[in-house]
C-alpha cells in the first residue's frame, strides 16, 4: 500500500540567492512536500513511531533552509530531499516543490518554483555511486 503525507505551505525566511542583495536582506520562501509511504500500519495501531513524524520533517525543512545560504532553490530542494530521506528509511519517493516569493527578476512575479521527485531508488543509487568516489 502507498499512502501520502503532505506538508504545504511551510514558510520560512532565508538569505537564498544568486544576487548579494538576497543574500543580505533575505526574503520568503515556502515549501510543499509529497512523502510516499506506507502508514497502515500505523493507522491501524495509531502510534506516531509507526509512521513518519512530520514535526521532524518539518524541522529538516527549516533546518536546512536556515543554516546555509544557497545560491539556487534547486539545491536547496534537493539537499532536503536527501536529508528526509537519511532519516526516514520507509519513505519510497518524495516530491518537494520550494518557491522564493517576489523573485528579483525585473519584473512583477509571485514567485517562482522548483520540484523535485526522487524515489528511494534513486537516493540509494545516489549514495552508493558518491560513496566511490
């Protein structure tokens, strides 16, 4: 069985960017993840230890938003995939979707937004091949 849990609309404030101006004054960013899993054994015994925590998932998302500065949202997002991921071993894929609000593009935009969908396969497979490097 494949169940979902979802967090949406994390909010968070950080200091991402290519521009010294994004990195000095910062700006808000929001954060959507997908966690394909299998919680039915968890409904069935209604125990948190069972399933995944998503205060921690949560904590992962602003932990690593908050302790670098990162010039793309796209390695930011993939930094947190693989975190959530060396800490939840049943979660079979991940999708997570960051925006950074009011992008500096020189134009009017609500924001702009990167997705990332890995599997369990692919994080593994990533592992393996950087631990022979």
């Amino acid at each position: 069985m494949q169940n979902i849990i979802r967090l949406k609309k994390v909010s968070f404030y950080a200091y991402h960017g290519v521009f010294q101006q994004e990195k000095d004054m910062g700006g808000k960013f929001e954060a959507d993840i997908d966690i394909y899993t299998d919680f039915s054994h968890a409904a069935l015994k209604d125990k948190l230890g069972s399933t995944i925590d998503y205060e921690k998932v949560y904590k992962t998302i602003i932990g690593i938003s908050e302790s670098k500065k990162y010039f793309l949202i796209e390695t930011l997002a993939v930094k947190v995939v693989d975190e959530i991921f060396s800490g939840f071993p049943s979660i079979q894929q991940i999708a997570i979707r960051i925006r950074k609000n009011n992008p500096p593009i020189g134009g009017l935009v609500d924001s702009v937004e990167v997705e990332v969908v890995k599997t369990k396969e692919e994080y593994l497979t990533q592992t393996q091949d950087s631990g022979k490097s």
